[in-house]
C-alpha cells in the first residue's frame, strides 16, 4: 500500500567495487576534465588523495556534500543534503561507472553497495523515541528501568537476505534521530554481487532503484502500520 506521507531523502551514496588497480594520475585528471563538461556528471574541484583523487562541487551548506572519491578498489559517490534526486543519482552514478571502464582500464564492476537515507514524520506523537518504544514495541517507561536513564536514540536493524526474486542484500535501519526529534530516521544499505561490465551499466540504475523503492514501497508501509493511518 502506497504511505500516506512522502520520503525526504536525505543522503544518497553508493560504491562500485573492482579489483585494486594503480591509477594513472594523468587519466584521474582526465576524467575530471571530462566529468566537468558533462551536465549530468559535472565535478568542479579536482584533488589528489591517497591512491586515486576526489572530485567535489562546493555547497552553500556546511552539511551538504557532493563528491566522486576514485580508490584503488572503489569509486565512492556521495549526494549529502544537496536535494538531488533518486533518478538524477543514478545517472551521475552510470555516467562515472563508464568513465571508469573505459578511461580508467577497469575492466569490470565486481560488486555494488547502495545507501538511501530519508526521514519521515510521524503523526501520532512529536518524538520519535516514544514511536518507536511506545507505538512500535509496545514499552512503558517503566520498562526502561533496569537501563537507569532513557537512551538518547532507540531504533531497530533488520536484516533481508538475498533471494531469486530479490538480488539485493538489504539492510534497513529505522531510529530515532538526533538532529530533530519530531523525525525519524530511515536507511536502506543495498548490496548487489552480479558483476557489472560496460555492456550492462543499466544494472546500476535498477540496483539504486531497487534500494530506494524497497524503502519507500515495503519499510515506508510497515512504519505507517504503527502510525494510527492504516
């Protein structure tokens, strides 16, 4: 059943693994420069890191963050707080895995990890730890006794299993969070192990896919279960 509210995706990052490699320095810059005039995948700053280089674009806030990190096992893309979108994500992501085959002599992706972070409000109370412990595991305060002082943020982890209808390991996280109360915090952690070469970069759009819509499709309705709307 669709959720009553929507996701306010917060963090989107993902890591395509391959085999280690020693980048050439000339083709790291390369691929800025050609990065930098691609409007899908446009990086300003360019700088040297240990074994590879990292690609950013400055933000007008000190909590957003966008950049590309090139490691010697794994390009790292991370949108923090910068509003992109799921569909904009997954473009940039395909455009810096082709630059990575073809420019950087990777010959495949061997491994891919996706991370979408969101936060939604729910409506039965104004913090989200007495969601959790009062509406979601049915615990009073008393019930907090033995630990002599209330945590500061309580949550659950579940763990989904691969499966043949399912490629994806999918780990979920669902907590309180501790820059705003009324909030609660929503993760889905994806990992796909088919491997992924130049022929087949449309197995990272679905894999990002995957990952957020299990998280707006499956844990966004399991949550509202326990928000009073079903």
């Amino acid at each position: 059943m669709p959720a009553p509210y929507a996701l306010r995706s917060i963090t989107f990052s993902a890591d395509l693994l391959y085999k280690p490699v020693n980048h050439d320095p000339k083709n790291l810059q390369r691929v800025h420069s050609l990065l930098f005039a691609d409007p899908v995948a446009n990086y300003v700053n360019f700088s040297t890191i240990p074994g590879g280089a990292q690609l950013s674009n400055p933000q007008s806030s000190s909590q957003a963050i966008s950049t590309a990190l090139f490691l010697p096992d794994r390009v790292r893309l991370q949108e923090h707080h910068t509003g992109i979108s799921q569909e904009d994500f997954a473009s940039r992501l395909v455009r810096v895995a082709e630059h990575c085959l073809k420019d950087l002599e990777i010959p495949a992706i061997i491994a891919q990890q996706v991370v979408v972070q969101s936060l939604v409000n729910p409506r039965q109370t104004q913090d989200t730890r007495e969601f959790i412990a009062r509406h979601m595991w049915h615990l009073s305060q008393d019930d907090f006794t033995p630990l002599a002082r209330m945590p500061q943020l309580i949550g659950l982890r579940l763990a989904f299993p691969q499966s043949q209808e399912h490629p994806g390991i999918f780990n979920v996280r669902v907590e309180s969070y501790g820059l705003d109360s009324r909030s609660l915090f929503l993760e889905n952690v994806g990992v796909f192990g088919a491997p992924i070469t130049a022929e087949g970069l449309s197995a990272i759009t679905t894999n990002v896919g995957a990952t957020y819509g299990f998280l707006e499709q499956s844990v966004m309705p399991f949550v509202v279960r326990f928000d009073g709307l079903t």
